[in-house]
C-alpha cells in the first residue's frame, strides 16, 4: 500500500508548492502572501484542530457509558 500512496502524494506535494507561483502568474501580482509550505501548514493544523474537537466530543457522548 505504501508504494501506491507514495507517488501520488509526491505529486500532490509539488502541486502545493508550485501552486503560488502558478497564482502570482496568473494574476499578475508580485507577491503572493500564501506559499506552498504555509499552505500545508494551515491544513495540517485545520485538519488536526477538527480531528481534537471530534475526539472531545465523542468522549462526552460516551461518559455516560462509562459511568
């Protein structure tokens, strides 16, 4: 399995980083205020802040099961 993730995620990696420059092209602005790796970095804590607040709130629909 990991062979088969592995070169699509390398492509998904260098889409990421070359998308800011592909919108600095396209309209035509000299700087960018996002690049590639900021953008990974605001996804990795989106989807890790969404992953603690689905946690906590499943251990508060289970407490009672514990009790």
């Amino acid at each position: 399995i990991l062979t088969r993730i592995t070169l699509p995620g390398a492509i998904f990696l260098g889409a990421i980083a070359v998308l800011p420059f592909i919108a600095q092209g396209a309209w035509k602005v000299q700087s960018f205020p996002f690049a590639g790796t900021a953008v990974l970095i605001m996804v990795g804590v989106a989807l890790e802040t969404m992953k603690q607040i689905e946690s906590q709130l499943m251990m508060r629909h289970y407490e009672g099961f514990l009790k």
